[in-house]
C-alpha cells in the first residue's frame, strides 16, 4: 500500500516506517522541516525516493494544513495519523494542546474526503489519555471506557488534563465525523498508555526526548539515585509492538471501525530501576539504592484482547524494552 504518515519526526512514527518499509508498504511522512525530513531519509539510505519520501506539513493546527500532502502519485491508499503534541510545556492550553490535536484530526478527515478518494483506510493515534477515568476507575478498562473530561476542565485544571483532553476530544471528533460523514474510507484507532522502547527518531539532544522516555532517561542519568520517583501512568506498551498495531491496523479489514487498547500491562518505577540494575552494572552508582517493593495489587484490571485477536499482538516483555531503550540512550550519548 502507499501510505501517509503524519508526525514523521515522532518517537512511534520513526518505527511506523521500519515496519510500514518492512511490510512492503511505500510511505510519504510528513514533516515540519526539511531538515528533519532529509535526516529521517538519511536513516533509511537502503529505501529508494518511490519507497520512502517526505512532505512538508508546518502545523497541523491550520484546517487546511493537510490539503496538499494527501495528494500523490500513485495516489495514496492508507493514512497514519501519528501527529500531534504530547508535552507539558504548556502557556496556552488551547493553542498548544487542544487545537493541533483536533483539528489536526478533523483537518486530516476532511482533505482525505476532498481530495484522495483513492484512501480507504485511515488510523490515528489516540491514546489512554482517551479511555482513562481518573476520577473513578471502572473495574475493567476496555476499548468501551471513555474519559468522561469536559471541555472547560481541558481548558482549566493542569497541563496533564489540557493533554488528556486533547486526545479525548480529538478521538470523539474522528467517530463523530465518521458516523455523520460515512466518507469512502474506515477509521481505526489505537489507543496505547506510556509507550517506552528504543529511540531511534530524529531528536536534537537528550535534553529534548521525546516525553514518554523521559523517566527513564532521567534514571540513566542518576537524578533518582536517591530516591525512587513515585510511577505516574502504570500502564505501557513498547513501542515497536504499538507500531506493528498501526500498520495491522491497516492491513488487516477486521481492524476497520474498531478502537484498539493496545498495552503490555503494568509497571511500576520499581520494576525499571531493578531491570537496569540487572543489566547494565556500570549503572549501579547511578541509580537509587533502597525503595520499596513492587505494588501487589493495581487499582483497576484491563483488557487487551481485542489487540491480541484482531492485530495478532503478542506483548514484549518490558525488560527488553526498558534493555533496548537504555542502550539507544547511551548510544545517544547518556
Ligand atoms: P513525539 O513528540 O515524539 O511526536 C509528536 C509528533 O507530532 C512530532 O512529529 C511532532 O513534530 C508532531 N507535531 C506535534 N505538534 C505538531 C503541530 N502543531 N504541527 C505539526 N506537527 C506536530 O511523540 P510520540 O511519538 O510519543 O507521540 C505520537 C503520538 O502518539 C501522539 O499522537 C501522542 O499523543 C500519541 N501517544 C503517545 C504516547 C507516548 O507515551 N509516547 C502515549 C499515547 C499516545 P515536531 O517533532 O516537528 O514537533
């Protein structure tokens, strides 16, 4: 399939083209500059210009941001939807979060309608931060349980909120343009809670890595070497399994019109410092000495099956995540 990926400059997009490339699949990302672009080209010097090029999208918060780079030749058959701010640097919680995450969305859904009939599929990147319930967790969280958040507390609470927000509302306004549009084409999304695992994406320095990687960059670096921090999200997925999700999901026909929870269970920050500790000592000195036990129990169960029947995941186990992302950020320089 020739595919669209938007975000290519993003921790999951970088390994949505290695598994889009090794699928057989041609990709077009896009991109805010063509800096970016070309070192992204750079990582692939074995792809040709018909299997791997780049467009530029400057931001996706303009309507019409998407109007151009859905068209091609060969035209385009499936779209990736990946971009769209996850941080917390937030002055204006509309501007930075809300509007490039909706309208991001809307804006894609509609330049699809208008001007690549040839698109069938579309999946986009949603997030837990759309399922979750953090003021009543439900028994079970499934591809049923939707974050109950409300416009204004996006707009009023806390960074973390204006983010949850974003995707809740962004997902919402992706079934809605479905359900009133019936386009020409099916909408998948996957929805994964923290997604940890080797970084191999475009990024200027440790300093700036992606957010979701940022735990345990700073445990790499021993700013918790005396004290263990307390585990914020307690659901993970890796990000190559998250990866394969997506081009599944355009693949398989089954995935069509489906949401998809797409995580390895849970973790905890005990977990990580014991994983590093056991493989690579050198780190030892850098990390907290004494904490406590895993938690015995969590605050809610999950159901992941859908992910597993449908997308035929089968989880890694986060030891070889948290391996391989600590030996990508050393060979970045930590
Ligand atoms: P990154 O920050 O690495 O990637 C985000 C991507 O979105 C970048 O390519 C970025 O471009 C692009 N982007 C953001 N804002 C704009 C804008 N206004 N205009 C154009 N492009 C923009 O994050 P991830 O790879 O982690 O996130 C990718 C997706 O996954 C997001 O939709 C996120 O919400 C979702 N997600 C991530 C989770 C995680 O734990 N990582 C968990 C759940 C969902 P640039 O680099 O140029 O800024």
């Amino acid at each position: 399939m020739r595919v669209l990926l938007t975000g290519g400059s993003g921790f999951i997009a970088a390994h949505c083209v290695d598994y889009l490339l090794q699928g057989g699949h041609s990709v077009v990302f896009t991109v805010r500059s063509h800096d970016k672009g070309r070192k992204i080209l750079s990582n692939h010097p074995k792809a040709s210009e018909d299997q791997l090029s780049y467009v530029i999208v400057e931001d996706i918060a303009n309507e019409s941001a998407f109007d151009e780079a859905v068209k091609s030749n060969p035209p385009f058959e499936a779209v990736l939807h990946t971009a769209s701010p996850f941080h917390f640097n937030v002055k204006d919680p509309k501007k930075d979060l809300l509007d490039p995450a909706i309208i991001g969305t809307t804006g894609i859904l509609k330049a699809i309608q208008r001007n690549a009939p040839s698109v069938k599929r579309v999946v986009i990147t949603s997030s837990f931060a759309a399922i979750v319930n953090a003021k009543k967790h439900p028994e079970t969280y499934d591809e049923a349980s939707w974050n109950p958040i409300t416009m204004d507390e996006a707009l009023h609470t806390d960074p973390g909120s204006a983010y949850r927000g974003s995707k809740t509302f962004a997902e919402k306004a992706a079934w809605e343009f479905v359900e009133k549009e019936k386009p020409n084409f099916t909408v998948s999304t996957i929805n994964p809670p923290l997604v940890l695992g080797p970084v191999v994406h475009y990024f200027n320095s440790l300093d700036s890595i992606n957010t979701s990687n940022e735990n345990v960059r700073d445990f790499v670096q021993g700013k918790f070497k005396d004290g263990l921090p307390p585990t914020r999200v307690i659901l993970w997925v890796d990000v190559r399994d998250l990866a394969l999700a997506h081009v599944r999901a355009i693949e398989r026909p089954e995935a069509a019109g489906k949401r998809f929870f797409v995580t390895a269970g849970f973790f905890n920050n005990a977990k990580v410092a014991d994983i590093i500790k056991k493989n690579f000592p050198d780190l030892k000195s850098k990390l907290p000495q004494n904490y406590e036990e895993d938690p015995k129990e969590y605050p809610y169960k999950i159901d992941n099956s859908r992910s597993k029947e449908v997308l035929g995941l089968q989880y890694r186990s986060l030891e070889d995540s948290i391996t391989d992302l600590v030996k990508s950020l050393q060979a970045a320089g930590a």
